[in-house]
C-alpha cells in the first residue's frame, strides 16, 4: 500500500518529534512492505517566519490530497515568542483552528492508557490503578455549546450572557457512527455519556446514539451522565472502552481521563472527519522549554502515527506493532526525562525513536 502523509513538523519539539515518528513509520513500512510518501508543510510559527501567516491556502490544499496528516505541535512561549505579538487571527494557533475546519474535522479521538511500567505516575490509588486501563475518549468537535448563538446584553441595568447548546441529530449520528466503529476495533464497548436528566440536547443524543446502536449488535451501549461519568473516571477508570461525548462534556472528561494516566509525553491524539481521513498529533503543545535540546518523548507522537495507520489506512497488524514496540521499550526499562524513574535508563528524543524503530 502506498500512504501519502501530510507532515506539520511544526514548531518547538515539534520537528524533532515528526522525526522519530517517521524513523518508526519507515521501519513499520520495510517489514510489511509499505512505501509512505511525505510532504511536509509549515503551519504555526514556523509558517509565520515565511510566510507572514500562520497557514497558507497552498498548505492546505496539501494537507487535503494526502490520505492523513501527521503533526507534531505547534506555537511558542506565549509570554516571550514575537508570534504572541500579532493580531489572534495571525498567531500560531489560528493555523490549526484552520485547518482543522478546511478538512472539516468533527471528531476528536484520544486514548487514555495506564501503562504498568508508568504506573507510578498515575495520581490515583493502587488499588485503582493495579487494574489498569485503557480507554478511548470521543469528543464531537464542531457543535454544541463552544458553536451555538452567544450574546451578552443588559436588562434593567443587569448583564446578562447567554450560550446556546445545539445539536441537530445529523451532528449527533455522524460522530456516534464513528464511535461505534472505533469499539468495534476495540473491546466492543460505548459508554455515551450525556446529562439526559436535564438536557434536550442530551436527550435528543441518546435517542440518536440508541438508533446506531442498533446497526452495531455486537457492541455493547450503556449510557451514563456526566457527573457520574467524572467520578468514575477516577473510581473505576477499567470500566471504560470508548466514552462517547458531545463537545464540552468531553473538553473536560479528555482532560481528566488523560490526567489520570499522569504522563503528558505519552498521549497521542486524532481528528476525523465523515471519510478515512484523519490529523494525528501528540495531546501535549510545543514545549518550547525544552526544544531544540534531543529530551522530548517523542511516544505521544509514534502512538498518533499508530492510530493514523490503524484509522485511517485500517493497518490493525501495522498499528499493533507500534503499540507493542511502546510496551516493549518501556518494558526494557528505557525512559526520556519526563517519565524517568530509579533504576531506568535515561535516553534522548533520537535515542528513543531508535530503541522503539528497532523493536517494529
Ligand atoms: P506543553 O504541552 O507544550 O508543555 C507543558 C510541559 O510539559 C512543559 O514543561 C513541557 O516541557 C512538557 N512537555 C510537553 N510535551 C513533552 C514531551 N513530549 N516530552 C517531554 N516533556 C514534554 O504546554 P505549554 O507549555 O502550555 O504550551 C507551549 C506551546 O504549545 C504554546 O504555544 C501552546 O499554545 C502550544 N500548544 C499547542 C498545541 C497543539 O499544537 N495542538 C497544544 C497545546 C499547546
């Protein structure tokens, strides 16, 4: 199979990132016989440098002939970067935001998962964590309350601001399809989570979700409100397969459920869109701290290129031996600084990306 890759290496630790990502993806296409073509294209900072914006309409049109975008991460430090300086709609960040609407990307994927060599750095208590977990958050990206009608006004002398929370059951169908599909590739398991108790929005939401539920019979659908969905996470975060959420509920819950794992460096990330195509990048920014120094962890970065195999190309065998090589390395003892405990070996951001190729 031939993939065409899109490649933001980005700013920061981005580039050095990208970079291990594509050693592992090179390997993983020289053992199943795959070729990969890249093309890279700048956004962010790096593009502002050249080009004046954050993103240009050449860039995108790349982005939207490949069949997947990998990206490391983008922006400076916020307080010192020059880039900070320019109107929003120049900044680094507006790149993304772009981006992410010109490929019309609604459903945002991100894995939770406890590895036992980190266990140590998961904050919850052993007799929680000795069960392990790994979940999958599915956060619609493009309605409800951050997309409805807003306004602030005055009545009678006292402000007043209203937020509109709106969905119309298109937008719920189209990312529980996608929910759906993701657990088939899993465990088989949807936890919908919604506040039907008091929401229309919501009820509409489980309405839709028990209609798709019906076309997937081998998976099993339970629903849960988001109050109860919070303090599960932290309870009994083995319960979960795939959480399938709206937009804000899931703002949080992918915050959380990521927290509880307690390793920035190691959470990967995707945007989908309604066909196979998908952006792949790290949860964490662009580290500008650290940059340019060959310390990043650059795993957060090879797991989003394991997803974009597994979910956009369906390369299930090809995504799985990157997810074991992670297991393997860390089994091996080898840490970069950000996961480092006694008795491990300390290794660079081009050193791990070797340790981890060598294990395809
Ligand atoms: P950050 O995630 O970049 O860094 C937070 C802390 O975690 C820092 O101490 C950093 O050194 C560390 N860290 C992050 N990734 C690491 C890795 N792979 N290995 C080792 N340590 C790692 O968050 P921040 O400092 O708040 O933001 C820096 C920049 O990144 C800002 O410009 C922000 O806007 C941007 N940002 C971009 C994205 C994105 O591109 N999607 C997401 C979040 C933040």
């Amino acid at each position: 199979m031939n993939l065409n890759i899109t490649c933001i290496p980005g700013d920061g630790i981005g580039p050095e990132i990208v970079r291990e990502a594509k050693k592992v993806l090179d390997k993983v296409a020289v053992k199943f016989g795959h070729t990969i073509t890249y093309t890279d294209i700048l956004m962010g900072g790096a593009s502002i440098d050249v080009h004046g914006v954050p993103l240009t309409e050449k860039a995108v049109a790349t982005a939207k002939a490949a069949d997947a975008v990998l990206m490391g991460s983008i922006g400076g430090d916020t307080s010192t970067s020059p880039w900070y300086k320019l109107a929003p709609n120049l900044r680094p960040e507006a790149g993304l935001l772009a981006l992410r609407k010109a490929l019309n990307l609604f459903a945002n994927l991100r894995p939770a998962v406890l590895y036992d060599e980190l266990a140590g750095a998961c904050p919850l208590k052993e007799e929680i964590s000795s069960a392990g977990f790994d979940m999958m958050i599915m956060r619609e990206l493009t309605g409800g309350l951050y997309f409805g009608e807003r306004k602030t006004v005055e009545e009678n002398g006292v402000r007043k601001a209203i937020d509109t929370l709106t969905y119309d059951e298109n937008e719920i169908r189209r990312i529980a399809i996608k929910g759906f599909d993701i657990a088939m590739k899993r465990k088989k398991k949807v936890t919908s989570v919604d506040k039907a108790n008091v929401l229309d929005s919501s009820r509409l939401w489980r309405a839709v979700v028990n209609e798709v539920a019906k076309d997937y019979p081998e998976v099993t659908l339970e629903h849960m409100l988001v109050d109860n969905c919070a303090m599960q996470l932290v309870k009994d975060p083995a319960q979960f397969d795939v959480i399938l959420t709206e937009n804000m509920f899931g703002d949080i819950l992918s915050d959380e459920a990521s927290m509880v794992t307690g390793s920035i460096g190691m959470l990967a990330s995707a945007s989908l869109n309604d066909t196979k195509f998908g952006l792949y990048e790290p949860s964490h920014g662009s580290a500008p701290d650290i940059a340019g120094k060959d310390i990043a962890n650059p795993i957060a970065t090879v797991l989003s290129a394991s997803m974009m195999l597994r979910y956009s190309f369906d390369l299930d065998k090809e995504a799985d031996a990157i997810d074991q090589a992670v297991r393997k390395v860390l089994q091996d003892g080898y840490r970069t600084g950000d996961i480092m405990s006694e008795g491990c070996t300390q290794v660079g951001c081009s050193r791990m990306g070797d340790l981890l190729a060598e294990r395809i």
